[in-house]
C-alpha cells in the first residue's frame, strides 16, 4: 500500500542536488526585454519618454509593464507609464 505522501517512514520524496549547484536569482521569461528596456531607459534625456509598439512585446503590455516595474524598483529607478492600443510608453520620473 503507497504512503500516500506521508513522510514519516523516513524515505525523502524529491530529487537532491549540491548547494553549488542550486540557480540563485531569477532569470524571468521577460529577462532580455527589460534588460534592453532598462538600457534604452538608463540612456533617455531628461523629458524624453520610449515609445515601444505593442506588437515588439513578447508578451502582454499588462506583463510587461508589471516586469519593468519590478525590476526598475529594484534598481531605484522611478517610471512611469502610458499606453494607448499600438504603444507602451516609459520614462524615468523624480522620487
């Protein structure tokens, strides 16, 4: 008869592995986009904004936003964005 997912008869369920080689970070499926979003971003003069046609975007501009704003807080780099249905826009904002 299968335990049923007790633990208690002292076998370990999942696989193990060497702390070294445990992935540290985390590398998104967004990663790419928003690494060159940020470069492009980094180089904007002040009151200049990206204009980034929705159709370039691997995925959502919902995703894409919420991924750009995650890792430009991360950065301590304030954004802020607009859309309308062919573009996503960002620039970089005061505190």
């Amino acid at each position: 008869m299968s335990n049923g997912g007790d633990f208690a008869n002292g076998q370990t369920k999942f696989e193990s592995m060497l702390q070294v080689d445990v992935p540290k970070g985390r590398d998104g499926k967004h990663k790419d986009i928003i690494s060159r979003l940020l470069a492009d971003i980094a180089r904007l003069d002040d009151g200049a904004a990206l204009k980034i046609p929705l159709a370039q975007l691997p995925d959502t501009k919902e995703n894409i936003r919420s991924a750009l704003s995650r890792a430009a807080r991360q950065a301590k780099i304030n954004l802020a964005t607009s859309s309308n249905s062919e573009f996503l826009y960002v620039w970089k904002t005061e505190k």
